[in-house]
C-alpha cells in the first residue's frame, strides 16, 4: 500500500529545552510531502520519503521563527528542505516498526533511526502511524549556543490513515520533553 504524505494528513512537531532545560519550546513543520510503502505482511518492505519544506516552521513566536529561519539555525533560503529516506526497516515488535534511514538537513546527512507505531486499523481505517526519534542539532550544523539551548531535540512524525486514504484532519501528537 502506497500512503501519501502531506501537510493535510501528517505532522512533525519537535520541541527542545533551552534556558537550562526550564522551558520547552516546541513548534512543527506544516508543509511536506512524499510517500510511505507499507505492506502488512512485509513490513521490513517499508520505504518512506518525506520532504520537509523548512520554512514552513512554526513555534507559535514569530521572532524566534524568524531567527530559526536565519543562518543561525535551518538558512531556509539556502536550505529550502528537509529530507527524510529510509534505507531498510524491521519489525521491532507487534504494531512496532524500526525504520532505519538518512535524514538531510542543512545539507548534512546523518543516519536516522525511526520508531515506528503503527495502530491496529492500518488496513479497515481509521489508523495513526506515529515515529519517534531524537536528534542532535549540531549533528546537522545547528550549532547557535548565545543561549542555553539543549543538544538534543524530540521529533516525532504521524499520519492518519482512513481505510486506505488519509482523513483531512490534523493528528494529535504528544511530544516527549
């Protein structure tokens, strides 16, 4: 089964600790695309690709999401997208999927490993894909440190599924902190 993706049907929220780990700043990434294979009976068949547009960060400040923008952080203008492309993937366990693959931000790429939940209905719908992984910003040239900012940041990714088609609604993601 081929599942689109799309800033209709699938989030990417990140949150990360600054100011000595008291506040959490979390935002997402509202425009994406590509494509996930999923085959019930195969799952270490599975292939995903997602193109993150990275101007289409939000936090809910605009200051902070202008800043995030510059060369501080994600140089949008020079470094329109965020990809996402899976190399290989094995169960982990019932419902859990591990997807190993390469993440490319900034023009840096770097080893990702995903994991994956997937909810019962994936085949009769409704269904939530919900993954999970942590990444180190300097791993990808994130390197602006005038502020206590943690090295570490929480990212999660999920899609909802209606039988085989996506609902156009937003999915509700918890994030780690």
């Amino acid at each position: 089964m081929r599942i689109e993706i799309s800033g209709e049907n699938t989030r990417v929220e990140f949150s990360i600790k600054n100011f000595w780990g008291l506040q959490t700043v979390k935002g997402n990434f509202s425009r994406l695309s590509g494509y996930c294979n999923f085959d019930p009976a195969n799952p270490e068949k599975c292939s995903v690709l997602a193109v993150i547009e990275a101007n289409s960060l939000q936090t809910g400040n605009q200051r902070r999401d202008n800043h995030l923008r510059t060369a501080d952080f994600f140089e949008v203008t020079t470094y329109p997208t965020i990809t996402y492309r899976s190399i290989r993937a094995e169960q982990a366990a019932e419902g859990k999927l591990c997807v190993y693959g390469e993440l490319t931000i900034r023009d840096v790429t770097r080893p990702v490993t995903l994991m994956v939940t997937l909810s019962q209905g994936l085949l009769t719908g409704p269904a939530t894909c919900y993954a999970e992984t942590e990444l180190a910003r300097r791993d990808f040239g994130l390197n602006f440190s005038k502020a206590p900012i943690s090295p570490v940041a929480q990212v999660s990714f999920a899609m909802r599924v209606s039988g085989n088609q996506f609902e156009n609604r937003p999915v509700q993601v918890v994030t780690q902190a």
